[in-house]
C-alpha cells in the first residue's frame, strides 16, 4: 500500500526573492534604538525618511531617493526635537512635507528642501503642543489638506489643523489605555485603533464617538497592530495567548465588528 504525500497547492510556492546588489541599498544607517514599536521609516516618491541615532536629542535622515549605497556618518539630519524621534510621517499632498512625534511631548512639521538636506535643519515650520506625554504616533488625513492626527502615551488623540496650529479635535475618553497604532480609513471620515486593552475601535472623529469596537481581537499580551483596508474592513496582526502570530481580518456590520478569519502563523 503507498501513502502519498499532500502538498497543499500554491501559486507562491516556486517562487524564490533576490536580494539587490549593495549599492542599490541603503548601508550604514544607525537606526534609532529607542523602545517604542515603530517602522521608524517612512517614504514618499523623492525621499526616504529614518529615524536614527542621535545624542542630546531627537533626529531623522531625509534621503532622497537615488541616494543609495554607503551613508556618510556626518550626513545632515532634521534635529529639532529635545527627545528621541518615535514616529514620522510625509504628508500626502507635499512630498516636501514631513510630520515628527517624539519623547518630548510635542508635534513637528518640517519643509525639506526640494533637492533634500544640505546642512542641519533645526527649525520646524510648525511645533504642536498638546500631549502630556511622550508622542508616539503621528499620522496626515488622507484626504484634507493641512489635517494631522497625533497620539500620546498620555491616551490622547489629537487632530490639528497644520495651518493655524489649533487643535481640531480632542479625543481624551475612548482609550482607557496605551495606544498601539491609528489607521484612516479611504476618506478620513473614520479611524481605527489598537489599543492595549487588547480592544480595536473605529472612530469618528468628528462626532468623538466610537462607531464599532472588538473587544479581544487579540488575546496575547503582547502589542498588536490594526490598519484599514481599501473596501472598509479592518485588517489586524497580533498574538495569541501562546504567543503565536496571528492575522485576522475583521468586517464592521451594524455598529459592531464581525470576524470574517483569524489563523496562527508558526
């Protein structure tokens, strides 16, 4: 009697990535190290932001880019903040135009040159002051000009007009705890979040009401990340209570989130 081996079929199975050549990559970048869960990346269709290293302060590369290969350790950086940089973000309607959050409690807006940076760029065009704590998220609307939605250790969402430096909206009861990471939707009329309590929320942030939330979409304690999808549904990453990645794909319907998957990955 033979037995057969079943290999689950897969159009990705016989196909094999090629790592680029050196010199079409970005080396001797000193990544910021700082604790915070973040890309520290962020990239545009002329630049390449990093978040890196930086003594008495905050700061960040801005590459163009066709800058590729070795980077120079005296290559100039945007370093106006008085903590370390924990997120950034280019605004989608100038690729000249970069927002920072960082540790010391505040929001800044920087032009970058249209050629990128020749010297040190030490003064923002916009400082935003509202978080009591360290600013870990900041993130543009995808759709209106000049709007910005920044988040704090302090369980705050925030959302600034750029333009006058005023606080739009002030999002202060929904987050009872640590928040992960914020998502606009296509046209910025709802975002989502993941939150420490383990919960993800959808948001309107006009109204200050919460439109639908799951409570436990992940049940391990480690920190999980949530970001909207194209035709509205939620996609998620997280742990199990085993610590086991999982991905789960969640459809709101009616005020409340239904769970369309959810699968481990080893």
């Amino acid at each position: 009697m033979s037995f057969r081996k079943v290999v689950r079929q897969s159009k990705f199975r016989h196909v094999f990535g090629q790592p680029v050549k050196n010199d079409q990559c970005y080396e001797d970048i000193r990544v910021s190290r700082v604790t915070w869960d973040s890309t520290f990346c962020a990239v545009n269709p002329k630049f390449l932001a990093v978040i890196v290293e930086a003594g008495g302060g905050g700061a960040f590369l801005v590459l163009p880019l066709s800058k590729t290969g070795r980077i120079d350790k005296a290559y100039p950086t945007v370093c106006g903040h008085t903590g370390p940089v924990l997120d950034i973000d280019w605004c989608p309607h100038n690729d000249e135009v970069i927002a920072s959050g960082s540790e010391d409690c505040t929001v800044m807006v920087w032009q970058i040159p249209e050629n990128g940076l020749a010297s040190p760029l030490t003064e923002p065009v916009v400082v935003l002051e509202g978080h009591t704590k360290r600013v870990g998220i900041v993130t543009w609307h995808p759709t209106a000009r000049n709007v910005l939605l920044s988040a704090g250790c302090d369980n705050v969402v925030l959302i600034w007009n750029v333009g006058t430096a005023e606080e739009l909206y002030r999002l202060d009861t929904l987050h009872p705890d640590l928040i992960y990471n914020v998502s606009w939707n296509r046209n910025g009329s709802l975002f989502c979040s993941a939150c420490k309590d383990k919960s993800v929320r959808i948001i309107d942030p006009r109204r200050g009401t919460l439109v639908a939330e799951r409570e436990k979409a992940h049940e391990g304690a480690r920190p999980m990340r949530a970001i909207f999808l194209a035709d509205g549904k939620v996609f998620t990453t997280g742990f199990s209570r085993m610590s086991e990645r999982q991905l789960a794909l969640w459809d709101p319907v009616s005020g409340r989130s239904k769970i369309e998957g959810r699968f481990c990955l080893a």
